[in-house]
C-alpha cells in the first residue's frame, strides 16, 4: 500500500523546499523525497541577490537566515585589471543588505519551514520509478529508504527537483529547448578563515574568473573560474603554485596575496563545468523546477535566487490547478513562460560572459545587462498576480 498526496516532489534543497512550503502552507497535502541526509552540503557559490532576498523575507524566513549568523552584504566589488569599482547597495524592495548562506544552513532551513506549514519530508529516500497509467500520465514515485524498505505513493503531479541531472527530467524524456553555445565554466572552490572581505568582491581577467563570498563561521567562500580547455591544461600542468593559487595570481596579484595571508582549506572541491541550458519543464502529472528545468552558469551567482523565483512560480501555478482556476496544461504551461520570460535576459548575458570572449568595456556592457535583467525580475514579482506565491496564508 502506497499513501497519496496532492503532490510529490524529488529533492528537498532550496527549490523543491521551498515549492514545497509554499504549496503547504496553501493546504496542500506535499511529500518530498530526497536521496542526501538532511542538513548535507554541496558545491555552491550560495550567494544571494536580491530578488532571493525579497522572497525570503516575504516568506518570512530572512530572520532565521540572519540569525545563523550569515553576515549581512551591503557592498559590491567588482575587481578589473584596470582597477576596482565599488558600489554599495541602497535599500529597495525591503531589503537593505545581501546574504550569501551555506547550503547546510539555508536548505534545512527551507526544508525546516515546508514541514512546520504541514509538508512531509523524506530524506534518504532514493526514488527509482515514476509510475503511469494506462495513456502514460505520471502517477507517482517508487523509491527504497536507506533500509530497503520500498517507497510507493501516488499524487496527481510530480515535481522533479532534482538538479542538473534529474532522475525525474529523464525519466519523462523532458526535451532541452534552449542550450548555451558555450561550454560553460569550470571552477575550483574553497573556504577560508581569516580573510577579511568588504562584501560581495567578483574579480574579471582575460579568460578567468573569480569572487570572495564572505558566509557563516567567519569563513569566505572563495572560487575561480575559467574555460574547461584551460582549467584542464593548468590542472595537467601540476605547476608549484597550484591550479587554484595560479588562476587567482592571474586575476588580481593583491587579492592572491590577501587570500594567502588566510588559513586556506584542506581541500578544494571543483565542477568540471556544463552549457547552460532550457528543458520543457511540465508534462502530464509532472513539472520540473530549479536546476533540473534550467541550468544557468554558475558564474552569475544567481542559481539560488533562480531556484527561490521558480518555485514561487510554479507554487502559483499549481495553488491555480488546484482551486480549479486553471487546468493543468493552461496552469504549467504559463509557469514554463514566465520562467523563460523572466530568464531570457539575464541567461544570455550570462551565457556571454562565460563564453570568455570579451574585451573589458564589452563584459562591463555585460554585468551592467545582468544587473538590469535581476531588477526587472523583481519588480515583476511583486506584481499582484503573484501575490498568493508570495505572501503566504499564514507564517509560521
């Protein structure tokens, strides 16, 4: 015997907890299946913008995030090998600072948020089959826990969440409409203590790519970036500084020094890079959201603030199936436009600075577009069409 819900989702980290929150606190009856342990850790450059921002603190959730001691952001460095240009951020849309997180601070406390309003969350639970009925509409999930013992439950819409290579967007076949011409960046990660940072610092050089992060525990999130070709050939190269201390001592001699001069990691960990990408996100019983519908490079940094937009997004569409406002295709095909509507600026210049192949005055062109495309964004989701995504029916 299987148990049925109103609606199933895989993967509980900042996309699928926060759908599934806002669903809950709707009325809805979610499950949500993760294969990790609660509270685990994973690659990010976890910065927030503001829209991110924005929606926590609507969500009524910023308090919790500044009371794990995420340092509040209130000033942007941008770091060129002609010199530095600083801008500090003015209050707008309720916010007057930035927040950069770590994941195994911000998504159990999403995921701590979608049970309180009512949600029933699974970790360790690998799901292995989506079920479907006679004409192929999904169904639901089978899965095992980490004891064996099989999973099964039902429920009219299934919700990959799932990130870059999700189990759900496989299994329905959910074709890529959009695709990067690049072929992405690659990165090197790491924290370190000591370092003191004045916010927000992203560093630009010919072909590379970095940024300082300052997070939880006093420690600064550190990463470099650059072409997949060249990551590998410095990487074969096993040069005495390092592959990481080489790219950084490329960008900005005076931030290497600076970076140095703190208590580096044991380890750095690295993503071998990805095309940036677009899936048809919603089919008969299913949807996608966050990672596993689209894929933006990480060097915009705006991956979290994507996930926390989606969800809302898609939350609305679905609280509109449910009250029966809307069908299903009507409901989830406006979800997949405005998502791409919303998207479609900020990916192609983000797709454009990580190509790599730009001159100075045509990559400041580029983050000045980027910033453009992140504000509009945000005033379009205060619009009151998005009102019940948004404002939840009670907070707890």
């Amino acid at each position: 015997m299987g148990t049925t819900h109103d609606v199933i989702i895989i993967g509980a980290r900042c996309a699928g907890a926060a759908t599934a929150m806002l669903l809950a606190r709707q009325g809805l009856r979610v499950l949500v299946l993760d294969r990790s342990r609660y509270g685990s850790d994973t690659i990010s450059t976890h910065a927030l913008m503001r829209g991110g921002v924005v929606q926590l603190l609507r969500w009524g959730l910023l308090d919790r995030v500044v009371a794990a001691g995420t340092p509040p952001v209130t000033k942007v460095i941008f770091h060129y090998p002609d010199g530095s240009t600083r801008v500090s951020l003015k209050p707008a849309a309720g916010v007057d600072a930035l927040y950069a997180p770590r994941r195994n601070i911000l998504d159990p406390l999403l995921a701590d948020a979608a049970a309180e309003a009512g949600a029933e969350i699974r970790f360790g639970v690998h799901v292995i089959e989506l079920t479907r009925d006679d004409i192929g509409r999904v169904t639901g999930v089978v899965g095992r826990d980490r004891t064996g013992c099989r999973v099964v439950a039902t429920a009219p819409l299934t919700i990959g969440a799932d990130g870059i290579r999700s189990f759900v967007a496989g299994e329905v076949g959910a074709p890529v409409i959009r695709t990067a011409a690049g072929l992405g960046s690659a990165f090197l990660y790491g924290y370190w203590d000591g370092l003191p940072v004045e916010g927000y610092e992203w560093l630009y050089g010919p072909s590379v790519s970095g940024g300082l992060i300052p997070t939880n525990d006093g420690r600064t999130g550190v990463f470099v970036g650059t072409t997949p070709e060249r990551m590998r050939q410095i990487l074969r190269a096993r040069t005495a500084r390092g592959p990481f201390d080489s790219l950084l001592e490329d960008l900005s001699p005076a931030v290497a020094e600076r970076v140095r001069a703190a208590r580096g990691p044991e380890g750095r960990r690295g993503f071998a890079g990805l095309p940036g990408y677009v899936r048809q996100s919603w089919g008969p019983g299913w949807a996608l959201v966050g990672d596993a519908g689209s894929f933006e490079d990480p060097l915009s940094t705006h991956g979290i603030t994507d996930a926390l937009r989606e969800a809302e997004l898609l939350a609305n569409a679905v609280v509109d199936m449910h009250r029966g406002a809307l069908s299903e295709s009507a409901a989830l095909a406006g979800y997949q436009r405005t998502r791409d509507a919303l998207s479609a600026r900020l990916y192609a210049a983000v797709e454009a600075i990580a190509s790599y192949e730009w001159t100075m005055p045509r990559l400041k062109q580029l983050l000045r577009e980027a910033s453009s495309a992140m504000t509009e964004q945000i005033e379009i989701l205060q619009r009151p069409e998005h009102e019940h995504g948004l404002v939840p029916a009670q907070v707890s």
